[in-house]
C-alpha cells in the first residue's frame, strides 16, 4: 500500500455520499481527514486513527466503518465523527519511505534518529520525531516509557500540546463535545480504560461503557498504567469524558500490520461506534461541557495562547527535575 492510496481509500468515501472535513492540519500541511456519520443532534462518538505512524492499518478500518453505518443508515438518535488519520505525515514516511521527504535536512535529521538506518516500517512519531500520543498535557513526561529527546518513538515533545497534531485534534474535540471517544492502535487485543486520578464515580461509569466494548469485540478490559500524554488521557483527565485506546491485532503479529490481517480485525470491530452511541444515550446527560476548564481550554486554543500556558507548566516540571537533580548531586 502506498500512501496515496491510503488517502484515496478515505476520498472514497465522498462518492458514496458522505462528506469529508478537516479535523485539523499536521506539521508539513496535511488534512486530518474526518466524516460524520448520522445526526449532529443528540450525543456525539469521536473516534480516531493513525496518531502512530506504523499503525495506518487502523485508517482503512474507520473507513470501513463509517462506510457500513452510512451505507446501511445504521446511527440513530446521535451521531459518530471519524477523525481518519492523525499523523498523516508520518504514516507517508512508513509507507513511502524516508525518500518521501523532500527537505534534505529533515531527512538527515530522521536519519539520523532512526541510527543511521533508512529503513523506516516501524517508526511511530510525527515528522519533528514527536510520539504524538505522549505530546497531550495529561501527566505529561511523567510515563514510564517517556524519553526527553528526539526519537522515532516514545519522545514527549519539548512541551505539551507542542504539535500541531495535538493542537487540531484538542481543537476539533472542543468543538465537537462527542460524550466518548475511542482512539485506535495496533496491537495486542485489548482494550485500555481509566486514568490516575479519575473519580470513582466515573471509573465507574468507564468500566460499565468499556464492559460494553469488551463484549463487543472479545478484548479484555484493561487499566491504563504508567501511560501518561494520550489522547484518552487527555480525554479523561480534562474533559471528564471516558474514553478508551484499543489496541487491535494479535501481539505476535509484527508491525505494521499487513492489511491481509484487517478482515478479522474489522468484524470483531465494526460494532464499537454503535455500542458506544448506545452507552453514550444513557451517560449523555451527565456529562457537562460547559465546565470552566473546557471554556478555558477553547478560549486558549481561540486566542493562541495554548502554547504559552503549557509552557509554563513545563517550566514548573523543569524546575521540579532540576531541584530532584540538585538534591540527588548533594546526595553523591
Ligand atoms: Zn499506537
């Protein structure tokens, strides 16, 4: 598959009558192709795909999704937004290769970061080799697998929210309110709910919606550990709103995953829009977008200051380590 027939696979979808939008633009220019399905009255489901690169197999399974509730006229009494790809200029990288970048500096760069090797089916990151799924301002840097510098994978970015990728799709949230959202990654067969610091009230609430999508599919329900940055992270710890990260294909399958693999992987999937528009019906009224947070959080985005309040977050992260690092250099 090469990118352009990734992209054309969504494009497709438009003469079958459904409409496409930008959810928001990456890095090097690209649309975040996006759709909705059914009405925009009553509850809304976001779900997205594509934030790491190597894992664009799961573009063509919300394509195909999104396919079959429109072409079936399945959404009742809600609606269903499809943010198709997150991380496009990455995804272009993994499947054209690194010859895909026309400025020689950033290729270097890339290179270099990948070891020397031009070989690029298993880098993960954005084309500034940040792991967008880390970038959210959600405990960010604070995860197990973090790391602080440039990588094809697992680099949180100097700061939160620092992407244009994170930017557009905090941005498309806000103003979309869906009550759940579910984003998609390979692999493993499962399903991850929660984040540290949630009440119990709404663990509750995740685990009874996330039962739903447990059953749905086959994946066991799984708490989210020492993962920090996400998208779902995000999600929950901001917005209060569940929200979930499901991880499809068997773990022993090598990345990315070949699309011989997206069959099986789409019947044990094709239901979760439509189970989650069920749990959403009944959550719909307890969920409250008009908290100042998320009024503060749209005025930033509004205004462009998002960047200068993350920063000053960073800054305090950035003195907490340096005084952890003085302590430890008394210590020695
Ligand atoms: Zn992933």
């Amino acid at each position: 598959m090469t990118y352009q027939e990734l992209i054309s696979n969504i494009v497709q979808l438009q003469e079958e009558g459904l409409e496409l939008f930008n959810a928001g633009k990456s890095v090097l220019g690209k649309n975040l192709l996006a759709t909705h399905v059914g009405s925009y009255d009553g509850p809304q489901i976001l779900l997205q795909a594509g934030i790491h690169a190597r894992e664009y197999i799961t573009t063509p399974l919300l394509v195909e999704m999104a396919r079959n509730l429109h072409n079936n006229n399945l959404v009742e009494g809600g609606g269903i937004y499809f943010v198709f790809i997150t991380n496009p200029d990455g995804a272009e990288i993994v499947l054209d290769g690194i010859d895909s970048v026309n400025c020689q500096i950033t290729k270097d760069y890339l290179i270099n970061a990948n070891g020397g090797g031009t070989d690029f089916s298993q880098y993960k990151a954005n084309i500034n080799l940040v792991d967008l799924n880390t970038n959210f301002d959600a405990n960010w840097g604070q995860g197990a697998q973090n790391v602080f510098c440039p990588s094809t994978e697992d680099f949180v970015g100097f700061y939160p929210n620092s992407e244009r990728e994170v930017q557009s799709l905090i941005n498309f949230t806000l103003q979309t309110k869906p009550v759940i959202t579910i984003s998609y990654h390979t692999k493993g067969n499962v399903i991850f709910y929660g984040f540290e610091g949630q009440s119990e009230q709404d663990l509750n609430r995740d685990l009874n919606i996330g039962e739903a999508l447990s059953e749905t599919t086959g994946y066991p329900l799984i708490f989210t550990e020492n993962s920090t940055g996400g998208y779902k992270d995000w999600c929950i710890d901001t917005l209060k709103i569940p929200a979930y990260t499901i991880e499809v294909g068997d773990e022993n399958l090598p990345h990315p995953l070949g699309l011989e693999t997206l069959p099986e992987i789409y019947q044990r999937n094709k239901n979760v829009p439509l189970v989650a528009l069920e749990k959403a019906k009944e959550f719909y009224n307890s969920i409250d977008f008009t908290t100042p947070v998320v009024q503060n959080i749209s005025k930033e985005v509004s205004n462009g200051t998002l960047r200068t309040s993350t920063l000053s977050r960073l800054e305090s992260l950035l003195e907490r380590r340096s005084a952890r690092r003085r302590s430890n250099n008394k210590k020695q």
